[in-house]
C-alpha cells in the first residue's frame, strides 16, 4: 500500500473546505414511503409529510455523521427541523378520505445542514460510500473443517440477506466462478494476502473482513473478525442456537453495526489528517489526461490537484488529500487506475 507522507492540518472533524466544484452529495436525498390514516383525508397528508419529514432527516443524518451526531440532530423539533427540508417530490400516492399513501423523494439542505452541524461541532462524515466486502466462514465447532461456500453455511446465508444501507455498507462475497477460483475457507482464515487483495479489486471493495463465526461453548456464537486492512475484533452474540437463521440475523446486525461505529470513529480521524504526494502521469493523447484529471477530481477527499510540470505525453502533480493512502488508492482502483512508488514520488497509471 502506498505511504504518502503526512501533513497535519488544523485540528478539523471533518473536510470542511474541500471545493464546492463537486456535485451535491446524494446521501442528502432521501426516499421515504408513508401510511397514515386520521379523521380525514387532509390531517392524513399533514401528518404523513410530517411523518416522512422527520424519517429523512434521520435517514440522512445516519449517513452523514456518528451515532452521537445523529442523536443529537434527531433532538430537534418537527419545526426546526422543516427549516433543513429543501424539496418534497410525490413519485407516488393514493388516498381515500381518511387515508394518505404515498412515495416522497424528499431532498435536505445540504448547505444548511452542513453550516449547522459545523456550527455545534457535530462530525461530518466525509463524502463517500464504503464498500466493505465480507467472507462469512462458519464452523460448529472450533475442530470442526471451515465452511464458506457450502449451502449449510447459515452466516453466509444470513450475510446474503442483510440490507445493504449507509454509508458503510457491508455485502457478502458473491457467489460466481471468479470469486470461487480466488479463495476458499482455508485461504480466509488464514488471511491469505494475495487473495483477499484480489478480492477487493474484482468487487470493488474498500477492503475486506474474514468473519469467522463458531457457535459459543453455551449458547450464542462467538464472530472473529479480521481485515485485510489489519483491524480485528471479537463478538459476542447471546441467543439460542435452536433459534436457526434467526440467531445468525441478530449477529450480522450487531456485528454490522459495531463494525460501522467503530469505521466511522477511525474515517473521522483520518479526516484530520491532510496529506500531499508529487505524482506523475504518462500518456499518449491529451484526451488520456484529461479523463485522469476527471477521474481525480471525482474522488470526494482529493481536496486539491496543483500541476507543477506539464510536457510532450508527461503530466506532474502535487495531489493533496484528506485520509489514508489506502483509501485513496482504493478509491482510485475502483476507477481503473492504480499508484506505485517510485522513490520520492508516485506513478499514476490505467489499467
């Protein structure tokens, strides 16, 4: 992985100052299907926007900040928070005369928001979707061989499942022919480098966890669970084992949601972080530049692109951006291109 070198910026939660060149943020638009029956077809509606108008602000805010973040937005009043609602579209509806149905797209004042969340402190979570890809490998018993793609793999199946919202979303490994040539249960749990690497890059992957769950002595299970990107933890997930599917949906949403909480701490840290590398880009037509240059500017925590050579089928630039080396080459890969060392600089190419 590359390692730029670090430059401490002023003490930010977030990347307050990056260019307003780039396009809105769409997690602050929301769709949201109500139901409300009252005495009338009119108070129906009324409470059914008020209903919708609060479930996307709280939808919103779990994609944009913490979990204390979101608690302290979700502490407004129906009335503040009306002032942050900037458009409500009917995509759909139906009512009678005491019942209002309908699909709101309903679009945050993503200005707003942000200058008030920057006002109190609260943390913005820098603009970006993370794909973590996840190997479900399940065993009884520790001594037991591990399962991973065998239809008896009840964590597989409850992974295959699990909704895939936020701004973390965690998908299970996919079942195809590549996928099953790359790795196999032995090759998870021992954390095999070069597979695990190539499955990021075929799933478009931010990076990978091996989770390894065994049903614990008593009842309940017992999930390891080991990154690619070197994090590890262990849970604890109480429940019966004679609940089947059940105990192993609990467990994905426990572990999910720890999981995110503790990506989304370790992003804001990153975040305080400004860091810079000199990269060179080589190309035969200036078409070529132009689509890396494009390509740059469409990663959200690139924060500045200042050209310091250009020549015949040669481009150098200083690239300065918010987070890890890791995150940006990922980013970067997702898009065709990759980064390697070169001594004191980088080189930029497609692929």
């Amino acid at each position: 992985m590359p390692k730029f070198k670090s430059v401490l910026s002023a003490v930010v939660f977030v990347l307050w100052g990056i260019s307003s060149a780039f396009a809105a943020d769409e997690r602050f638009s929301v769709a949201v299907d109500v139901d409300v029956t009252a005495e009338d077809a009119s108070q129906a509606r009324e409470r059914a926007m008020t209903e919708a108008n609060r479930a996307a602000f709280l939808e919103v805010s779990r994609r944009i900040t913490t979990a204390d973040g979101a608690a302290r937005l979700a502490a407004m009043t129906d009335a503040q928070l009306l002032n942050f609602i900037k458009e409500v579209a009917v995509e759909e509806e139906k009512s009678s005369s005491v019942r209002y149905m309908a699909t709101l797209r309903i679009v945050l004042n993503e200005d707003m928001l942000r200058e008030y969340m920057k006002e109190r402190q609260i943390p913005l979570l820098v603009q970006s979707s993370s794909r973590i890809l996840v190997v479900p490998v399940f065993r009884e018993f520790e001594s037991d061989p591990p399962l991973l793609w065998e239809s008896t793999n009840l964590w597989r199946e409850a992974w295959d499942k699990a909704p895939q919202n936020g701004s973390i979303r965690f998908v299970s490994l996919p079942v195809s022919g590549t996928n099953y040539a790359l790795i196999d249960a032995g090759k998870a749990l021992s954390m095999d480098g070069e597979a695990l690497d190539k499955l990021m890059q075929v799933n478009g992957a931010d990076d990978v966890y091996v989770l390894d769950a065994v049903y614990d002595g008593i009842d309940g299970l017992i999930v390891r669970a080991s990154s690619y990107g070197g994090n590890s933890r262990t849970f604890r997930i109480s429940g019966a084992r004679s609940s089947g599917s059940a105990l192993f949906d609990k467990a994905v949403s426990e572990v999910s949601a720890q999981l995110s909480a503790q990506l989304q701490q370790q992003s804001l840290d990153e975040n305080a972080k400004e860091n810079q590398a000199v990269v060179l880009f080589n190309f035969e037509k200036l078409r070529q530049w132009v689509e890396a240059e494009n390509v740059l500017h469409s990663v959200p925590y690139i924060k500045n692109i200042e050209m310091q050579a250009m020549g015949t089928n040669k481009a150098q630039f200083k690239l300065t951006y918010i987070g890890s080396a890791e995150k940006l080459l990922h980013a970067l890969r997702a898009k065709s291109f990759n980064l390697s060392e070169r001594g004191s600089f980088w080189i930029m190419e497609k692929y």
